[in-house]
C-alpha cells in the first residue's frame, strides 16, 4: 500500500509539473532582432551594382560578383538573404521597399545607433538626453525592462549584443535584464559546454574592432540561453553590418548580412524544434538607421547629414503575424512603434510610458 500511495504521489507530482510546463508553453514568446545600419535597398535588392565592382570598396570583385550577383534584383536578393526570401517571405511580412510605396523611418532625429536603439526599444525618441554614442545609462525605460518588472516575466528577459554600449541602452543595473554584450563572456553557474567553448574562443579571436565583437559570439551566446532557460523576450542585436560598412569594406558588410540571415534560420529552426518556443513565438527583426546613397561614398555613414539614412525596414513572422509577403502597399510605419508591438504580443501592460501605437498587423 505504501508503495502504492509512492507512486501515486510521484505521478501526481509529474502531472503536476507537466501541467505547469504546458501553461507556460502557451505563453506568448518574442525574439527581438536588429542588423546595426543595414540598408533597406541590399534587403530588398541584393548587391548593389554601383558597389559590388567597385574595388576601393571591395577586395576580390570576381570572387563577390559570382557569389552574390545576379541580374535580377529578386535573385540577388534572394542570394543575399536566402532565408528571408525563401522562407519568411512565405510566412510573415516585409516592410520597407520604398520603391513600392512601403515606407519606415525613425522618428529620432539623429539617425545614428544610440538613439535609434532607444527609439526601437522604449517606443519614442528622445533627441534632448540621446545625443551620442557616449557610455550613459539610458533614462528611459525599455520594453525589455518593463516586461522584466512584471510578475509573469521576471528573470524571463534577456539580452545579446556584439556591441559593448548595450548594457548602457537597456541600463542593466536599473533594469535588472542581463546583457551579454561586447566582448563579455557568459558567466552563469551552470554553464554548457558551447558556452565554456565561446568563454575559451573569444579573448584569442582578435577584432578589428575596439568596441564590437564579432556576431558569432553573440548568437553564440544566445543560442546557448534560449536552449538552457528558455527565456520569453530576448533581443538580439548584430552589429558587424555597420563596422564593415564604416570601414568601406563592401564585401564584408554583404557577406556578413549573409552570415546574419543563416543566424536567424538557425534560431527560428531551433524554435520551431523546442516544445517550449513552438507555435507561440513571434520575430520581429530591423534596423538602427539605415544610411546614405548618394554620393556613393555615403553609403560608408549615416546620421543627420546623411540623405535616406532615417530609411529602416521591418520583419515579422510567427505567432500573431499574418502571412503577406513582401509588402507592397503604401504605408508608413515608424520605428518607435515596436515596443508598444512587443508589448502587445506578450500582453504586456506599458503603465504610463509613452510609445509610438502597435503595429496594427499586430495580433494576439
């Protein structure tokens, strides 16, 4: 009999836990992405053919013509971005093809990374207090805090970044949301064995930069965190597209945008793996600032003085995104309108912090 009520108990208890586990599988999961100054015109057109020949801007112009371009803007594209084009063009929306009337800009009026990731992750510019790249803890309130001061959310945020100002943009000491950025390395007790590998790897891989890491530690990292803690919000932020663009390294910043798309692949593959993430996950995926055309060198900057570089684009797919394509309607659609979007897909109250309106593609 007691050997009875044992496992009665043991079984009541796992039913218990499975239960559990399956109310926090239907809660709603979203993964924040952001390219650092990719342009809108190589998403929705491949290489650029004014660049892609030009050799003070590439190094090996046979080698990169052959592996990214192709006569038809749509196959350069698809080239480019193989996932974005083959598989989310299928299942969710792409904003931002100006040329077909699809328009989103930042409302910040600086156009460069510490305002733009203000703007994206607190859902309104602030053009008074964010005026540089400087190392300030950020005065206002992301929707990465906000989600992290509710119960339901706690210890559930979490955030990556190849650049070390993030945790100042997220200001990690107020808002309790670990950041992994720069050239940190995962700290946790309990670490796997990809993480003691990314810990060992990164202090011998020297960068070209002084602040950035490369991407791959950066997805790295993150990766390993969905699969170990299975967080609900995690943003995610690439950075070598602008410090190749910056260095006029043409080649570089194309084949790091491909790298990129393979990174997201692997995340959304995972995703649609894990019992956890599964059908409850939305991705929402854009830029900082977007950058010059014209003169062609502008290409290399951005900012206020650069024509088109307040030019960004939006991806979205999963949970609560109707499939629609590349969009070709006309809209406008305004950066500042993604964290009051985040909140809405997790059900999150925003109090009284003051954003920009959801998307209203937006579902629950």
């Amino acid at each position: 009999m007691k050997k009875i009520l044992l496992i009665g108990a043991l079984l009541l208890g796992c039913l218990q836990e499975s239960d559990l586990y399956a109310q926090e599988d239907s809660s709603p999961k979203v993964i924040l992405i952001t390219l650092d100054g990719f342009r809108w015109q190589e998403l929705f057109t491949g290489a650029d053919s004014l660049l892609i020949t030009n050799e003070e801007y590439v190094a090996d112009t046979t080698g990169l013509k052959k592996q990214f371009w192709r006569k038809n803007a749509k196959e350069r594209r698809e080239r480019l971005m193989p996932f974005v084009w083959g598989s989310i063009d299928e299942m969710g929306q792409i904003h931002g093809n100006r040329s077909l009337g699809s328009k989103m800009n930042l409302t910040n009026k600086h156009w460069f990374s510490y305002p733009g990731y203000n703007e994206i992750l607190s859902g309104k510019a602030d053009d008074e207090r964010i005026t540089s790249n400087d190392k300030i803890n950020n005065p206002n309130r992301t929707i990465l805090e906000i989600a992290n001061n509710r119960p339901a959310y706690k210890g559930k945020v979490v955030a990556f970044g190849s650049w070390d100002v993030f945790p100042f943009i997220i200001n990690e000491e107020r808002s309790g949301v670990p950041v992994n950025a720069g050239f940190e390395i995962a700290t946790e007790d309990k670490l796997t064995e990809r993480e003691r590998f990314l810990n060992e790897l990164q202090p011998i891989v020297p960068s070209p930069w002084g602040t950035v890491r490369f991407d791959a530690f950066t997805h790295g990292y993150a990766l390993e965190q969905m699969k170990k803690t299975h967080p609900d919000l995690v943003y995610i932020s690439y950075g070598e597209t602008d410090d190749f663009a910056h260095d006029g390294d043409y080649q570089e910043y194309l084949t790091s945008a491909n790298r990129t798309d393979g990174f997201i692949k692997e995340l959304w593959d995972f995703v649609e793996s894990d019992k956890y993430y599964k059908g409850n996950t939305t991705f929402l995926i854009t830029t900082d600032h977007g950058r010059g055309t014209k003169p062609l060198d502008t290409w290399k900057s951005h900012g206020k003085d650069i024509k088109g570089a307040d030019e960004v684009w939006l991806v979205a797919f999963g949970k609560g995104i109707e499939s629609r394509g590349e969009v070709t309607s006309k809209e406008q659609l305004y950066t500042d309108q993604i964290a009051a979007s985040v909140a809405k897909l997790l059900n999150v109250q925003v109090g009284q912090a003051k954003m920009g309106p959801e998307f209203e593609f937006i579902t629950n």
